[in-house]
C-alpha cells in the first residue's frame, strides 16, 4: 500500500527523509492547494522534482513550503529525467531553512491567492530604489494577478516572488487584498502602467538627459526630474513623462542647441514606446 497522508501533519521534508533512508524508488504526489506535483526517489535519492513550470531544485523547494494539502508515495514510478545532482541531506537542510523562512513571510503573505496592489504614495516620499529583479516583479502588478500567478507568468518560483513582495509590503509600496475586492487606491492605478513602472522609465530619461546636456545643465534636469516624479505619485502617469521629455528637450536645445536636442528625443523615443509594451 501506497504511502499517503497530509502535509498539514507532516511537513514534506519529514516525509522524504522517512523514505529515503530505506532506499526506495519511487515518487511521491504531493497535491497543494493550486497545484500537484511530484518528486522521484532512485534508490532513496531525489532524482528529480517537477512542479509547474518549475523543474529540479527549485521544484523540491517550492513543495516543501507547502502547508496544505496530500501527499502520497507510489513505489517503483520512475522518471527518465536527471534534475537533481545534491544529496538529499543539503537538499532537505535547505527546504527546511526555507519552510522557516516561510513561516517568517506568511505574517505578511498569508496566501498566495491574495493580489498585490500599489498603495499611493504621498507627496514628497523618497525616490523608490528597486533591484532589478524587484523592478521586474513590480511591471506585473496590476491589481487583478495573484502571487500565484505572477509567479506561473514569470516562471519563478512562489517563494522567491513572496521574498520580492515581502520588503515592498513592509515599506508600505505594496498591499495584498483578496480577487476582486481591490480598494479604490487599487482601482486608480489599474487604467495604464503602475506609478512604480513610471518612476523607473523617469530615471532612465532623466540619465539620458543628463549624459546628453553635460555638468552645465544637470541642475535644470534635476528640477525638471523632481517635479515629474511628484505628478507621476499623485498619478498623472503618462502625462508627466511627456511633460518632463518635452522640457528636457527644450532645455537641451536652449543650451547645446537643436541638433543636440534632436539627439536626445531619438535616444528615448524607445524608452516611452516601452510603455506600449506593458
């Protein structure tokens, strides 16, 4: 008989050391809440893991979190696929350290179904410095996607966006509220690209600006940067990026002329088309 039982009793990385000393082959199904996935064992050790769009490692990680659902053990399945190359015992020390790490992020992600939403942000709040990975998540947040989905779109894994997501809710620029019950600050952001995306097209602007005009002028293209980031804050959005080119390129051409000025619209007509993209 098939080894089976529930996750909410027994964590995974319990379960998988329990079989692997006796050497089995084998896989176990472990059926979460979203998904089913499953883990092979070749005379004990893991060979390969899938769940998802998520394969190897990062499978066996993404299912040890999980603190809901069944698992069950079915002797002599086997897998044509190599995915898994490190002992079983830094695979599980590390699904462990990360389960605890879980424990940690669930005080502020309690589910994965939840979706993140941008907060508004007062005026005069400091400039918002991303990693780039951060600035990749925050493109996908548009109040309708869940965690769970922004993870499937991105191919990461649920914990890896849950560490993102984390820090964001912290520092109050993120919020979670349950589908289809997005507040009103929610509401007013889901028209066109979030105010995070803004910001960031902003800075590359304002860099090209700054290449293009030299020491003299950085100083009016500072100016002119601040006041766009205010509007894009209070969620004028597209508006104010056009606004602030426009005077960029006015202020280029009053000091280095309209050659210069011309060289600076061709370089980030790009940068503005990449809001067609999102």
């Amino acid at each position: 008989m098939a080894l089976q039982g529930s996750l909410s009793e027994l964590p995974l990385p319990d379960v998988i050391q329990l079989v692997s000393v006796s050497g089995k082959t084998g896989a176990f199904e472990i059926q979460g809440e979203q998904e089913t996935g499953k883990i092979y064992l070749r005379e004990g050790q893991i060979v390969d893991a899938v769940v998802g769009r998520l394969r190897g490692d990062s499978a066996v990680y993404e299912m040890a979190i999980w603190s809901q659902g069944n698992f069950s053990f079915n002797p002599g399945e086997e897998t044509d696929q190599v995915t898994v190359h490190i002992s079983n015992a830094n695979l599980m020390m590390e699904a462990a350290r990360r389960l605890d790490e879980w424990r940690v992020l669930s005080r502020k992600i309690p589910s994965l179904d939840l979706v993140p939403y941008f907060t508004p942000r007062d005026q005069g709040t400091d400039q918002v410095t991303l990693s780039p990975q951060e600035w990749i998540l925050v493109t996908r947040i548009d109040g309708e996607h869940s965690i769970e989905e922004m993870a499937s779109e991105l191919k990461w894994s649920a914990f890896d966006v849950s560490k993102l997501l984390f820090g964001m809710i912290t520092s109050g620029l993120v919020a979670l509220c349950s589908p289809g019950e997005a507040s009103n600050e929610n509401q007013r952001w889901q028209a066109g690209p979030s105010p995070v995306t803004m910001l960031g097209l902003a800075e590359k602007i304002r860099a090209v600006a700054v290449d293009v005009v030299g020491a003299g002028g950085e100083r009016t293209i500072e100016k002119q940067y601040t006041s766009a980031r205010t509007l894009i804050e209070r969620g004028e959005g597209f508006t104010a990026l056009r606004t602030m080119v426009e005077q960029h390129s006015k202020a280029i051409s009053l000091l280095k002329g309209a050659d210069v000025a011309a060289m600076f619209d061709e370089q980030v007509r790009p940068l503005l088309g990449e809001l067609q993209q999102i």
